[in-house]
C-alpha cells in the first residue's frame, strides 16, 4: 500500500535558490503515484505544517532545503505522538546539507527524492534542549555555543557565498572581530569541569558547517552525543585549529576537550549564545545562562540512503 506522503520546500533555502528544483522533483512524484506538496512562507512555518501532516495522518514528511528545513520539520514531527509520527525523508537542497551528509541522503535533489519515495525508514536519534527560562527545542545534528554561533549569524550575513565557503569565510570574520569566551561549569553524565570557553559543540552527527568535522565519530543512531569544547586560546592558535577542524584532527590540542555523553547541563557567566543545526536559538541580547541537553534515543525513522 502506497505511502501518504507530504513534501515540504523551503524555496528561500540555499540562500533563495531551492525554489529552482521543485520543478525537477515533479515528474519522479508522479511515477511514485501521488504527494501532497506545501510551501514555506515564514520562519518556522515548516513546523507548523510537519505537526499538522502528523495530525492528518501522513506516513512521510519529506523536507526539501536545506539544514534549517530539516530542523524546522523534525520540531514539528517531534510534537506529534510517537504511535502517529511520520517518517522523515530528505531531499538536500541548502548551502551545507550536513544531516543529509549525515544520513547518507544522495546529495542530488532527484535521485534524494527518489530514494525517500522508495527507500525504507530506520531511527535515528533526536537531541533535546531545555534552558532555565522553561523553552525546549529540539535538534537533529549539532548544538553549538559560543564561537560557532556567533559564525552562524555572521553567515547570514555573506549574501554572495554559498555552502562550506561561506561558512569558512565567516569562521576567518569571527576570528578577527568577535572574540569573546565565557567561563562555564559543564557535567555530563560521566565527567564535569570548568572551563573559559571559547567554543562547545554538542554532535549527533560528525560535522556542521558544510564540512567541519567537529566530531568525526559521532553516529546519529548509537543513542550517544559526541562533544567538543575549546578552551580560551588566542587568535594565532584559533587560525591553527580552523585546518585541523576541517580535517577533523583537533582533537590532539590540548586546548581541546572532547568526548561522549548522554546528557549534559551547563552554567555560564555570560548569556549563552546557542545555534541548533545552523538555527539560532539565542543570538545577540541573549538571557540565557543555563541549558541542559540530553540525547533521545530512536525518537525519529529517518529514510537513509
């Protein structure tokens, strides 16, 4: 019996180029038999329409864009009972596409779409975020605090790069201009510590970016965060560990804490800026200093390639 099927496109993904593809996907929806499509037109809207196709009985969400899309989609889906919850398919269609990497979706829109019309769904693991101020959210490939976040919202701000080079071209900017650690106490279920942070990243997948490698050995389907964390360093030694993170080797550098968990809390004495899977949670003016973490096992079937 065929699936019921919901596609959701982002046509502002991959800085407003996504909404190109749509007609290419059209005629592989056809030879499947028949999906309903949706757009996006506001922030979070993506949301919105995943919860309401769980609702309406939809066996597959499929998201078309980029790493925010899938982001908007899985929050939506995570709001729907787990007896009723859609499956997730992917069609990669932003500027870095890491959870798509991460699944092993085929980066080419046609061939991504059919495999997820076609293709068998496994589960993956889902984070959650909650803060002192009673907010949640959740996230399906990296939670980033500190220095990455701040590249995030400079990203946005380079209309005229797209993908990894856009994202390294903003990582050189934030180097320069903003460089400001925040003294932190962190525990997780195995170890605590403290440490004047520069950057921490949360991982259920082993990259974010486009391609930095924050944690080569994360697995979205182990039940098990991978972390790192720099510690306060200066500028020379920041510009030393850009190559190492992108080849995944930083580890090595004493400034350099990683590890794995299940959950983890932190307190910071600086509000604490937060990305989650390149979307931001707390940016500039943030009031957030305290944030808990923790890794939901199997939460989600995902159509992998």
């Amino acid at each position: 019996m065929p699936r019921k099927v919901k596609l959701i496109l982002n046509p502002m993904a991959d800085m407003g180029h996504a909404w190109r593809i749509a007609e290419q996907l059209r005629p592989i929806v056809g030879e499947y038999g028949r999906a309903d499509w949706s757009g996006t037109v506001y922030p979070t809207h993506a949301t919105e329409l995943a919860r309401q196709a769980g609702l309406d009985g939809y066996d597959m969400v499929i998201a078309v864009g980029g790493d925010g899309t899938v982001h908007e989609v899985i929050n939506g889906l995570m709001q729907v009972p787990e007896k009723q919850r859609p499956a997730l398919g992917i069609v990669p269609a932003g500027s870095g596409n890491d959870f798509a990497h991460t699944a092993g979706v085929p980066l080419d829109p046609k061939t991504a779409l059919a495999a997820a019309l076609k293709g068998e769904a496994a589960p993956m693991d889902i984070g959650l975020l909650k803060d002192e101020h009673g907010r949640s959210e959740y996230f399906d490939n990296t939670l980033g605090i500190g220095f990455d976040t701040v590249v995030t919202l400079r990203s946005h701000k380079i209309p005229l790069l797209r993908g990894f080079l856009m994202y390294l071209v903003a990582v050189l900017q934030t180097i320069i201009v903003d460089f400001d650690p925040s003294k932190m106490h962190i525990e997780t279920d195995k170890i605590s510590w403290d440490e004047n942070s520069l950057m921490l990243v949360v991982c259920n997948g082993p990259r974010e970016g486009g391609g930095f490698l924050v944690a080569p050995e994360a697995k979205p389907d182990d039940g098990i965060f991978h972390f790192a964390s720099i510690a306060d360093v200066g500028r020379l030694m920041m510009f030393r560990l850009v190559p190492e993170v992108m080849k995944g080797t930083h580890g090595r550098f004493k400034c350099v804490r990683m590890g794995e968990c299940r959950k983890m809390t932190l307190k910071s004495e600086k509000p604490l800026y937060i990305h989650l899977d390149g979307e931001i949670y707390t940016g500039f003016g943030s009031n957030t200093y305290q944030a808990s973490i923790e890794v939901l096992p199997g939460a989600l079937k995902v159509v992998r390639g």
